[in-house]
C-alpha cells in the first residue's frame, strides 16, 4: 500500500501545490480522501486510473476538499468506469451531488452510494475498518481512521514436513481454517502457522486544531496524515481559523504514539520557507515529513 499525494496545499491552488486530494492504492482497489478542484488534472501526472477508484472519504464541505468532486465523477463515467462508486462524507453531501449532476445533466454509467456518516460511527468497507470523529474546525469537518484486518501467520513448512504433512491443496486449508485432518488425524492450524502479521493502521485527518478526537483517531497508527497549514509564528492565526501548526500536528502524533506523520495542507505564504515547517514538526516529533503533490510514501504495518 502506499498513499499518493495529489494535492497538499491550503486553501487555494498555487504553482508550486493544488488543493486537498491523496490516495490510498492498495493492489485491490484505490481509494481518495477528499478530491479538491483540479484532481482530475493532477490524476493525470500520477499511476492512478480514475475507473479504479472505488472509494471516496470526504473530511469536509469546504471548497478546497470538494470542487473537483463532480468532474470527477463525470470523467469516470467518460472512461468506462462501469463499477460501483462509494463516497463517504458529512451530512449534505448528497444534497449537493444531486443537486449538482441534476443542474449539469450529468449521466453516470456505475451506481453511485453516498454515505453521510456520523462521528463515533464505524463502518467495514473492502475489507476495512473506518472508524470516523469530528474534528474541531470552523466547518463540521471529520477524520477517518482505517485499520486492515489482521493477516494468517505464515506456514511453517518444516514444522509440517516433520509430521509427514505433503504441500498442495492442504496448506491453503490450514490458513483458512482452525483445524485440519490428514490421514484420520485432526490438527490445529495454529500449531503450523507463525505469529500473526498485525493489520495496517492509518489516520487521515481534515481540518482541524488539536483536539482528542485527533488523538483517538491516531493512537499507535502506523501512519498519520494531518494538517500544517501554518508555522509556529502564526499559532493563534491557526487557531482562529481551525486550523494546526505543524509543531501541532507533531504534538498530536507524538501523544497517539503514531510511527510516522505525514503533513500536508500548507499555506502559500510558506513557499519559500517550506522547510522550516518540517524542521518545527521534528523538534517535538522526529518521524514528520512534509509532503509535495505527487509524492508517493509506502505504508506498512
């Protein structure tokens, strides 16, 4: 798995970042987590094939995390996207898709399911567990929290050999269940299996000044994208508006106990002085790493 940043600034597009949209690709599916103005156009200059996303979490209404949702949707009918579409996001979403693909006579050739969700609420999906929470922001604005399921350990083919137990068709069974029989006798799986390999754990948080949702939301996470829409200099400016510092956003990854932060949502003013930002979220946490559009960071449990 790996996420893909498409868009990394804040508030509105400048030469150097285009607005929120990352993707999380998996070799099964692909999923976005919010698609501002221009997506499509930055999709273009990435591995991402538009008719294999499957999913698409919206942290919030604001413009920047939404305007290139309709386009979207559009060009993945146009490219023979024939496959259901799932978008999650806050209340009103809906109304605003209808209302939207209704005004611009928009045809769809997949079905489309919008789910509103609600904070507290846990939703399995592909294979996932999403747990959603509000955020504190200006705007009703959510983070989402993925965790995959826990995977079968691997076979310890010496351990079998010894028993006199054949590779082929039998070892995909002691994997899928908890016991098996050869030859009259019964096993258990377990006793040929090593330790299980613990599932991925993820937080993708919107827009937000620090709060314990963000906490809840990326305690022991493998890796933690959030907001840095502004330095240290600008901490009370953040906080007016709802939005983090990146020294905020290191604190919140450092309380949670998250291995890596990933930080995106900068503000233009900073393009000169990028740098700085990282530096400041390293002083409190030391694995931050400040994102660009199109860069691409592998994730592992």
């Amino acid at each position: 798995m790996e996420f893909y940043f498409l868009g990394t600034g804040a508030g509105m597009p400048s030469k150097q970042r285009n607005v929120s949209s990352i993707a999380l690709m998996h070799p099964k599916m692909t999923w976005l987590f919010d698609c501002g103005e221009a997506t499509q156009h930055q999709i273009l200059h990435s591995p991402i094939k538009p008719r294999k996303v499957s999913t698409i979490f919206i942290t919030h209404l604001h413009g920047d995390h939404i305007f290139g949702l309709p386009g979207f949707i559009s060009t993945r009918a146009a490219l023979e996207g024939t496959t259901r579409l799932t978008i999650y996001g806050p209340k009103g979403l809906q109304e605003w898709l209808d209302a939207t693909l209704r005004v611009t006579g928009t045809y769809l050739r997949y079905p489309l399911d919008v789910i509103e969700v609600e904070a507290g609420k846990t939703y399995e999906h592909e294979g996932f567990t999403i747990t959603v929470d509000a955020l504190e922001h200006r705007f009703l604005a959510y983070g989402y929290r993925i965790e995959g399921r826990q995977e079968t350990g691997m076979l310890l083919v010496d351990r079998l050999k010894e028993h006199g137990i054949p590779s082929g068709p039998l070892y995909k069974q002691i994997k899928q269940n908890e016991s098996f029989e050869f030859e009259g006798v019964l096993y258990e799986s377990a006793d040929f299996l090593g330790s299980p390999k613990p599932g991925v754990k993820l937080a993708v948080l919107g827009d937000t000044t620090p709060c314990e949702a963000s906490i809840r939301l990326a305690q022991g996470v493998d890796v933690l994208v959030h907001e840095a829409t502004f330095a240290d200099t600008e901490t009370e400016h953040a906080g007016r508006f709802g939005h983090s510092t990146a020294r905020q956003a290191a604190g919140i990854a450092k309380q949670a106990e998250a291995k890596k932060l990933l930080l995106t949502h900068v503000s233009a003013r900073y393009v000169e002085q990028e740098d700085h930002l990282e530096r400041e979220a390293r002083e409190v946490f030391p694995e931050s790493y400040l994102m660009v559009d199109h860069q691409s960071v592998q994730v592992k449990a």
